[in-house]
C-alpha cells in the first residue's frame, strides 16, 4: 500500500518530489560553479532562482497542510521535511553567493570534493523520497546510511581543507577568512542534506 495512495496524498507526494528535484538541480549547478567558479555570473543567479523555487514549493506544501483534514503523513513530519528540503537549498545557495561575493575565480580540489558530496547526496535525497510514496520504508534506510556516510566525508573535506589553509594563513590572511567561510558554508550543505536524512528517519521509526 502507498503512503500517498489517493490523489490528494499523491500532491503531497508531487511538492515533495519537486522540492528535493529542486534540490538537486542545485546541487548540479553548484557542482559546476565549484569546478569552475568563473561561471559564476551564469551559475549564481540560476541556483538564487532555484532558492526562491524551493520557498515557493515549501509554502505551498505548507497550504496543503493547513487545508487537509487527513494527510498522509503526520503534519508535524510533512512540515519538517519541507523545511529541511528547503534548508538545504538555502545552504548551498549561501555557499554560491559567498563565491560571487569574494571574486573566486579558481577551483581546488576541496571544491572539487564537495562538489561530488553534494551531488552524490541529491541523488539519495531524491531516491528516498521516491521510496516513501511508494511505501518502500526499510529501503530507505540504506538511502539514509548512504546520505549519512557523505555527510562524514564532508567533514573530513572540511578537515582537511582548514588545515592546508592554516598552513598558508600567514602569508595571505584575507585569503583564510574568506575561504574559511565558503568551506564551512559547503559542509554545512552537507550537514544540511543530513537532516533530511535524519527526520525521513523518525517517520521510519513511527512506522516500524
């Protein structure tokens, strides 16, 4: 039996789905600008669209809510995995913006790394989702094992990147602060990603 089996449920299901494909969209694009962060004149304001798309699709979820008598999920569950959506587009917005603001014009192999974390973790985001309409609970746990184990790999990303900057923090200290910000702001996407992956995990376990 599906989660979001009656067309009512099924619209859920659809702002559900278009949000965490939003989320992945910009993932993508913010893959792109950190393996080429020149593009960001074309990339930036793309993935600001794609934020603004994301607060869209979070109000509407929210409507829907408030005007269903009987969801599929319990509302508390519903909002909290729409907001969740939504922050992690809002991070990975946050993280492109800093890139503009700053004049980043190379890559590095930091980028490079959280570019593939990120893409890698829309595309598990985007599965579990799938596997909740359909119902398909306990699969999602190797979704969540999947989003989790990326999630460590940022923060040894993040490790690693302040530590090679620290070590050049003397001879170009605006260089520090600035990349010190857009490292941090990258993990916190991670983390971001995270957090869906955790509240997809308490519906399992009300369900279990």
């Amino acid at each position: 039996m599906m989660l979001f089996g009656n067309i009512r449920s099924q619209q859920f299901y659809e702002l559900l789905r278009q949000a965490t494909e939003n989320a992945a969209q910009a993932a993508a694009m913010l893959g792109r600008l950190l393996e080429d962060p020149a593009l960001f004149s074309e990339l930036g304001p793309a993935i600001k669209d794609l934020e603004s798309k994301g607060d869209e699709l979070t109000h509407s979820l929210f409507e829907r809510i408030n005007k269903t008598f009987a969801t599929p999920l319990e509302r508390g569950d519903l909002a909290a995995l729409g907001v969740a959506i939504d922050s992690v587009v809002d991070a990975m917005e946050a993280a492109a913006a800093r890139i503009g603001i700053y004049r980043v014009q190379n890559s590095d192999k930091h980028f490079r790394a959280f570019a593939q974390i990120l893409r890698a973790q829309a595309t598990e985001l985007v599965a579990a989702i799938d596997l909740l309409a359909g119902g398909k609970l306990f699969d999602i746990g190797e979704r969540i094992r999947q989003i989790n184990t990326l999630e460590n790999h940022g923060d040894d990303e993040l490790r690693l990147a302040l530590s090679e900057l620290y070590d050049q923090a003397a001879s170009d200290p605006i260089r520090f602060v600035t990349m010190k910000e857009i490292y941090e702001t990258l993990e916190e996407a991670t983390d971001q990603v995270e957090t869906v992956a955790n509240t997809l995990e308490g519906v399992i376990m009300k369900r279990a």
